[in-house]
C-alpha cells in the first residue's frame, strides 16, 4: 500500500499461480503509483495488483478520475477469465478514466472492463472481396466484404488512391461510393479493430475503374474511328473514316476488329468490309471489354461495356 487508507476487496488466483487483487486506495505514494485525484489530493481509485505466487507485486494500476471511485463487494467483480474481469463501481466526477456521469457529486455507476489485451491480439483479416473491374457510369456503388478476424469487433476499410470514392461502413461489408471522374486501380483495405486495439492491414484488393461514357471518338489526323453506343446492349457500332475509303473497299479485308475480355482472352474477331462494322453483343455476358482496331496501317484501341 502507500501512506493513505488502502482496502482490497477481491482476489483471484490466475494461470500461472500468482493473483490478482482488486480494491481502493486513497494513497499515491509507496507500492502506490497513478492516483487520478486532484494534485495534492487524496480521493479514492480503484487500484489492481497482480502478485507473483510468492505475494510480490509483479504490477499494479489505478483506475478512476479527480474525485473518489469505490466499490464494496467482491460481488460487484464479473471474472469472464483468468484474463478479463468486469467491474461495478461508483464515481462521483467524470474525468480521467471515467466516462460517464457528471462533474458533480453526486455518485454514478461506473461498469468497466480490465483485460489483459496481450492476450487477444486483434488477426489480420483476408484481403477484400469484391468487383475487379467497374464501370462507374452504370454503377457508382460497390460492396466489398472480408471474412471474420479473430478477436476483432469491428473493422476498418479505405481506398488508395483517396481520390478514388468513399468509404462507409465499419462491419465485415463496406459500400464504396465511386467519384464519377476517377479513371485507374483502386486498393481496397481493411483491418480488424477492437477495444485492445487494431491488426495489420490486409492484403489490397484491386479493382479497374472505368467511366465507360459516351462515344469513344479517335482521330489522328488522316483516319479516324467512333464506337458506339458505350455501354452498349445489344450491338456496338465501329464506325470508321478514312481517306482513301473507296479504293480500301476495293480490297476486302483491309483491316479488323478483335475484342478481349478482361483476362485478355479474345472474344470476337470481325473484318472491316465496310464504314460501319457491327459487334452483335446479344450473346455477350455483360461487363467491360477492350477492342483494338486496325484500318490502313493504322491501330485504335479502347474499352466498351456490355450491360443488357
């Protein structure tokens, strides 16, 4: 104890054979160190010690604000582990650790938890699950969920680059709410959190954000190219102008159109026979594509979203 009045009121032997004690102390002084009192003061805290099996003190705490914190009863102590103790106590000033109740003196109830937080260290979640490819002018929200990490009671997310949307939610699931303008990668991240504090970062999700607006219209100077509609449902237009048009024609075959999907698997080829070369998509699984196109020696490329 220290120089002032200090009273155990519980006690209980834990895994490795030592104990921990639980009581108030008005001292601040001696084994006593940590009072939440006024300076010079000498209300009460709460004060925990765990002893070694041999009865020396290994550690000790105090608990509380400026005014007095008490508790009577070895029942007014929930043991939920050799590790984790919940406590009922009264205060008469909220301040320092006491969170609840008023300046005034009248008391409060005060419920507080003492845990070891060694020992529930918060695990790294999975990385994110969601969308790898996104075309914002269809659909400017995404989900993405995680898997439960241990000892974790809520979790964390955000986006990189911050530019990219915003984030909401801080459960398993987040809504990300996209920036209409914003064209690259996103990383999507996420982290356990709980009261004894937060894991690492997961590992990023990516996901490939399009606009997919309008017309995509290319022109080099000489030979130029419009696709459209964009996103397309049934049918997407090549629309092609070049110079030397009629004498091309003479030729059939004078240029080509493949189509990839995003794993760069091509999914349609077609020869340019004509100015306007038709992709029929009805048979196509909606999502986002990339077309190269090649007339007179010259090379177009671009995306193109498929959503029937």
């Amino acid at each position: 104890g220290g120089w002032h009045s200090d009273y155990p009121g519980y006690i209980s032997q834990v895994d490795d054979g030592g104990f921990l004690v639980f009581g108030t102390t008005s001292s601040n002084s001696g084994d006593v160190a940590g009072n939440h009192s006024y300076p010079n003061g000498n209300d009460s805290d709460i004060w925990t010690v765990k002893l070694s099996p041999e009865g020396g003190i290994l550690w000790q705490n105090c608990y509380g604000g400026w005014g007095n914190e008490t508790f009577y009863s070895p029942h007014s102590i929930l043991k939920k582990n050799n590790t984790d103790f919940v406590m009922v106590a009264r205060s008469d000033h909220k301040s320092g650790d006491v969170q609840c109740g008023s300046t005034s003196v009248n008391y409060t109830a005060w419920l507080f938890e003492i845990k070891d937080c060694s020992q529930y260290p918060v695990a790294n979640p999975n990385s994110p699950i969601g969308a790898d490819t996104i075309c914002t002018s269809n659909n400017l929200q995404s989900t993405y969920t995680t898997n439960p990490a241990n000892n974790a009671t809520a979790y964390e997310w955000i986006i990189e680059p911050v530019t990219a949307g915003m984030v909401t939610g801080e459960s398993l699931q987040t809504t990300i709410t996209w920036s209409p303008s914003f064209e690259g990668t996103a990383a999507i991240i996420v982290r356990g959190t709980s009261d004894c504090g937060e894991s690492e970062w997961s590992q990023p999700h990516y996901t490939q954000v399009y606009t997919c607006l309008g017309v995509n219209e290319m022109f080099d100077g000489t030979t130029g190219l419009k696709v459209y509609p964009n996103p397309a449902q049934g049918f997407v237009v090549f629309d092609f102008y070049a110079p030397n048009w009629g004498s091309a024609m003479a030729n059939k075959g004078c240029g080509i159109v493949s189509i990839a999907d995003v794993f760069g698997q091509t999914v349609a080829e077609q020869v340019v026979t004509s100015r306007k070369t038709i992709w029929n998509t009805y048979k196509t699984k909606n999502g986002i594509y990339f077309y190269k196109a090649q007339i007179e020696g010259k090379t177009f490329k671009g995306k193109i979203i498929v959503k029937k």
